[in-house]
C-alpha cells in the first residue's frame, strides 16, 4: 500500500460531525498554557492548579 494514497484517502474522508474552529483553537490555547505552566518553575501548587 502506497503511504501516499493512504494519506490522501484520510484527507478526503469527511467526518459526521465537524469540529468548529473555535472548538479546535480554544483546545490547541488551553494545552499550550498547560504544557508552559509545568514547564516554568512556578511552584507545584501553582501548576498542578492550572493543569
């Protein structure tokens, strides 16, 4: 099976319920600020807080 085809195949693939952008852009804000606070040296009730 040609890797490429199979990329394609799941691109054109469309899903029963669409995910509307401010769903998927509010997601990607909220696991980028979850992902800095445990990387900062903020105390470990602060960043257990904000995750």
């Amino acid at each position: 099976m040609d890797p490429m085809s199979s990329y394609n195949d799941m691109k054109s693939h469309t899903t029963p319920i669409p995910t509307p952008v401010s769903v998927r852009l509010s997601s990607s804000v909220l696991v980028g600020a979850a992902i800095a606070s445990l990387t900062t040296d903020l105390a470990p009730a602060v960043k257990f807080s904000v995750t």
